[in-house]
C-alpha cells in the first residue's frame, strides 16, 4: 500500500508537468489546427535558463525561494519571447500552406532550438542547485518534498487560473472566437493575428513554467532534456481530446499516474524481466491505443469547422 499511494504522489506531480505542457499543444491547435513540436524545446529553453540565472546569482546572497522566483520569471520572460519570435518568423508565413509544411517547419524549429542551446549552454548535463529545503514529508507511508508540493500547488492554481482566463476574459472570448472561425471574429473587431501570438505567449510561459518544475523536481537541466516531455506531453493532449483544454488537462494526470503506476509494477508484472527504467513504454503504448480505439481522445476532440 505504500508503494501505491507513493506512486499516485509521484503520478500527479509528473502528471501536473504533462498537463501544463499539453495544454501548450492543445491551444495552439485548437486555433490553428498546427502541432507545434518545438514545444518541448521552449520547455528545455525554459530550464536551461532558469539555470543560468540561478548560477549567476548564487553567491548574491539571495533566500532560496526569491532566487527560484526570479530565475522562473525571467525563464517564462524569454521564452514568451521566444515562441512570439517563433510564431511570427516560422508559423505565420505558412499559415494557408498545405498542413505538411507548417508540422515539417515545426520539426525543424524544435532540432534548431536543441542545437543552438548545445552550442550556447554545452551538451553535458548540469546539476540544478537545491533552492528550497528538502527535508522529507510523512504522507500516509508515502514521502512527499516542498518542491513536489509546490509543483502540485501552482500547477493546479495555474490550470484553474488559465481556465478562468479563457472563459471569463476578453482575450478568452477573442481566443474561442478566432478558434472557431477566425474571418468571422475578425468582421466582429478580433484581430486573429494578435490572439494567435498572445496563444503562443501563453504556451510558453506554460512550457517555461514546466521546465522549471521539472529541473527543480529531477535536479538537472541538459540541451535535449524536452524532447521526451514534448512527446509525452503531445501524447496526452492527445489523450484527453487534442484541442479540448479539459482534456489536455486531464490526460497529463492521467498519464503521468499510468506512467508512476506502471513504474511501481511493472518489475512484478513481468516477473523483473523489465524494471522501473522502461516506464516509457507506458506513456507510448497509451498514445497506440488511444489512436486506434478513440482517436478523438477521451473527452473529445474540439475543433471548429471552417468550411
């Protein structure tokens, strides 16, 4: 029982990565029907980032937690800014182009990032420095750190947050306007170009935000350290239902649980012939069958018709 419930710990706070991550994916298909495979990379620019920060300033003297902070704000600062740049330079050229353009051009943005960020940053791992105290925490025989709290907190604050800020704004209202017909929105005063970068900002600041969860949580940072959350993440928008932001939600808990779970047991699910090192397997074999039994995802695919 205490394998279980530590497991479920370790699923939600990697599930709560997946999701913030996915929906990353998910918004910007669910305007512009466009799979953005570098997203994975705006996440790795994000930590790497954030670790320079944090190597810069380590002798200033600052609390731990007010050095974590600012390293995340000027992480999810470039980044915002990256992914504008990326939007603006890549993506909108192509926007009419055939669909196999933009998801090549995609690919090709996501080996450039790894490739500028091996030539600035190096290619060997670097150990992320412990900011905040790592003392243990007794949950129901399970043990539970301060990082993998506050990982589960803002993660759920933010989710909640960017809900209320798509239903219940104005950029909200202009976003699922755009998603839906984009021409109308424009004859009704929405300016698609501009709801279309504020979408690629958003993500990336949910991708930046990720990436420091996921430094701090692994404890190191490296050039292609997003490649395989992007996948995983991709995996569970498409999941929960790619374009519906519930779902994206929902399939990064829900895979990061699998992925927890399927780690904890699989030793004993086949006898040790595999152990806790092939979890990978999970989160891919989840993708096969959700593509060929429910392709539109477990709560649906969402995406407007614009014949």
């Amino acid at each position: 029982m205490d394998i279980f419930i530590q497991q479920i710990i370790n699923g939600l706070v990697l599930g709560s990565m997946y999701a913030l991550v996915a929906l990353g994916y998910t918004m910007v298909y669910g305007i512009i029907n466009l799979i953005n495979f570098a997203h994975g990379e705006v996440l790795m620019v994000g930590a790497l980032v954030a670790w320079t920060v944090v190597t810069w300033l380590g002798d200033a003297g600052m609390p731990g937690w007010a050095l974590l902070l600012l390293a995340l704000l000027v992480a999810m600062a470039a980044c915002m800014l990256l992914n504008y740049v990326i939007e603006k330079l890549a993506y909108r050229p192509l926007r009419n182009a055939p669909r196999l353009a933009p998801l090549i051009t995609a690919m090709g943005v996501s080996l450039l990032l790894q490739t500028l960020a091996m030539i600035i940053w190096k290619p060997d791992y670097k150990p992320f420095p412990i900011l905040l105290p790592d003392e243990p925490y007794e949950f129901m025989g399970a043990t539970i750190n301060l990082v993998q709290i506050l990982i589960l907190v803002v993660a759920a604050g933010t989710m909640a947050g960017l809900l209320a800020l798509i239903h219940f704004t104005p950029l909200g209202r202009a976003m699922r306007a755009t998603a839906e017909n984009p021409r109308v929105a424009q004859l009704m005063g929405v300016q698609p170009d501009k709801v279309i970068s504020a979408t690629f900002v958003i993500g990336a600041a949910l991708a930046a935000l990720a990436g420091v969860m996921w430094a701090a949580n692994y404890g190191s940072v490296q050039h292609t350290m997003g490649f395989l959350p992007g996948l995983k993440a991709f995996t569970a928008a498409v999941f929960g239902g790619i374009g519906n932001m519930g779902g994206a939600m929902l399939g990064g808990i829900l895979l990061g649980l699998i992925e927890a779970l399927g780690a904890g047991y699989i030793g004993d699910l086949t006898g040790g012939v595999l152990g806790s090192h092939y979890q990978d397997i999970f989160a891919f074999a989840v993708l096969i069958l959700v593509l060929t039994l429910r392709p539109q995802g477990l709560l649906g695919e969402r995406v407007a018709d614009r014949s």
